[in-house]
C-alpha cells in the first residue's frame, strides 16, 4: 500500500504532539486559514496542512500558543504573511502548566523567477 493511501491533501493526517520535542516540518500545500474549532464552536482555530518529505500531509489544528509561535516565526523571516510553497517546522519546546509551548520556524518560498 503506497503512502499516499494513508494521507493525501483531502484527508490530511492530524499532526498530534504527544512527546516533548516533538517536530513536524514540510512544505504548506493547503492553508493557512482560520476556522470553527470543532471542539468549540465559540472559538476559531488555525488550520494549515503541511506534505512532509516522505510524501505525507499532515493538518495543523492550531490552538492555544501555536498560533503565536507561528507567528512569530512569519516575523522572524522578514515577511507579512504565510503561503503555500513555503516551508514550516513546529516543535513542542516545553510545558507551562497544562498548556503546550511551540516553537516555530518558516521559510517563504522562493520567487517565481520571471522570463523577460
């Protein structure tokens, strides 16, 4: 069975951070977008669905600090905004509480080169 059966851009896998220093890192090929978190429809939560180097898509649900952390990230690359094409990596830093602490990097992807 190709990977590809297990996660594809429709049905992306939903990346769960179950150990400290967890990591995920791909390029984003769905996203980002703000929507109802299903879990609380008072709430809103950031998806994004990143394809990792294996061929596997993975979504990101993110809720409580990660949206923080990816933005930071965005502001650290000099730029205003995140896009498909780009690169994001996500990692479980630490723990405050009962609360999960991210760290975030992201690399915009490269410009399109012109033919003049």
């Amino acid at each position: 069975m190709k990977l590809n059966q297990f996660s594809n851009l429709a049905q992306p896998r939903i990346a769960v951070f179950k150990e400290l220093h967890d990591k995920y890192n791909g390029v984003i090929v769905d996203g980002p977008q703000w929507i109802t978190d299903p879990l609380d429809s008072a709430k809103e939560l950031l998806r994004t669905v990143i394809q990792d180097d294996r061929g596997l898509y993975w979504a990101f649900m993110a809720r409580t600090q990660m949206p923080d952390a990816i933005y930071d990230a965005v502001v650290a690359a000099g730029v205003d905004e995140i896009e498909v094409g780009g690169h994001l990596e996500i990692e479980w830093v630490e723990t405050r509480g009962n609360t999960k602490v991210y760290a975030a990097t992201y690399t915009p992807p490269e410009p399109i080169k012109g033919t003049f």
